[in-house]
C-alpha cells in the first residue's frame, strides 16, 4: 500500500520545504485575515520571488493540506 503521504523533505538552505510553507502559512494568518484555502501555491512562489520551484510548493501544501506533517 502506497502512503498518501510524500515525506516531501526536500531541503530549502536550513529548512525543509514543508516546515518553511507552514511557517509561511502560520506567519500569514498572524499578519492579516488571509484563510489557508487563499494561499495557493502560484501566491507563495510570487512571495517567495520564484526562490522554490512551483511544483515542490505544490507538493509541499498538498502534504500539509493531507495532515503529513
């Protein structure tokens, strides 16, 4: 059986694609009314000044979204 979860772990500098997304997600929702479903992954390789590829971004909120943390 294939796990639905990726353990996409793929380093960024110090941190980890998904640590640094939740992070960036946590930090969006302290600084204004944005709700997780708005952050998409387009929005966060615009923030990021196109620093990850947008498909690693894509997996990384998708195993966020699916609770692989």
């Amino acid at each position: 059986m294939i796990s639905k979860c990726l353990m996409w772990r793929k380093p960024v500098g110090k941190m980890k694609i998904v640590d640094r997304l939740q992070q960036f997600i946590e930090d969006e929702a302290l600084s204004c009314s944005m709700d997780f479903g708005c952050i998409t992954p387009l929005y966060v390789y615009r923030m990021w000044g196109g620093a990850v590829a947008l498909e690693d971004i894509e997996i990384g909120l998708k195993e966020i979204k699916n609770g692989c943390r």
